[in-house]
C-alpha cells in the first residue's frame, strides 16, 4: 500500500484543529496523536548492528499505520457509549496514568534524548 497525499492531509487537518482549540483554551481533539514518532516506532522492525563497539538499532521495515490511526479513532468513538462507566475512574487515576505514559514514552523520543545532549 502507498500512502497518497490523504496522510499529509490528515496531519494537517489534525494540526489546524488542535491550534485553535489550544489558542481558545479548550482541549485538543483526542488524548493521543497515533501519528506520533513513537507510534510509528512501535510498528517498525528494529535492527541492532554494531559499528566500531556501539550498537545502533536500524529502522529495516515499518508496517502499514493506516488501520491503527481507523481503530483508535473508532475506539474513541465507541467511549463515548460508557461514559457512565468511565465517570467512576477518579481524575487523580486517569492523571496518573497519563503522566506515567508520558515519562515512559519521553525516554524513546529522538528529540528528547537530543534536548538531553544539548
């Protein structure tokens, strides 16, 4: 599968939205980006060659991210069926969760580890 402009497109429309609701004070259109770096990171196969005593990970293959960006969006969707449910959940728990997905996925991020060098 080749992906066409639609992509770029989708990430544009994604980004405009985000930019007003930010600038208006109001939360952005869902928790998680899946078109993040990490996200493609995690569907790619990682190769470990060693090079003068360092082991560098090589991205060989990344796999087709199209049907994981349908299935999070349907899944957001399909939350807003229990919200009922989910009003249960103490906001200090989902906060916590959301930091410790934070913290973990900061350490794997290239520009974070480049923030950390300067």
């Amino acid at each position: 599968l080749k992906k066409g402009t639609c992509y770029h497109w989708d990430l544009l429309v994604i980004a405009a939205i985000n930019a007003v609701l930010s600038m208006l004070c109001f939360p952005l259109v869902h928790a998680s980006l899946t078109h993040s770096s990490l996200h493609v990171h995690a569907l790619a196969d990682v190769e470990e060659r060693v090079d003068r005593g360092q082991v560098h990970q090589i991205i060989v293959k990344v796999r087709e991210t199209r049907l994981t960006t349908i299935f999070s969006h349907v899944l957001i969707g399909l939350s807003m069926m229990i919200l009922g449910l989910l009003a249960y959940i103490p906001a200090p728990v989902l906060y916590g969760m959301f930091l410790c997905i934070a913290v973990t996925a900061m350490f794997k991020n290239q520009f974070f580890e480049r923030i950390l060098l300067f």
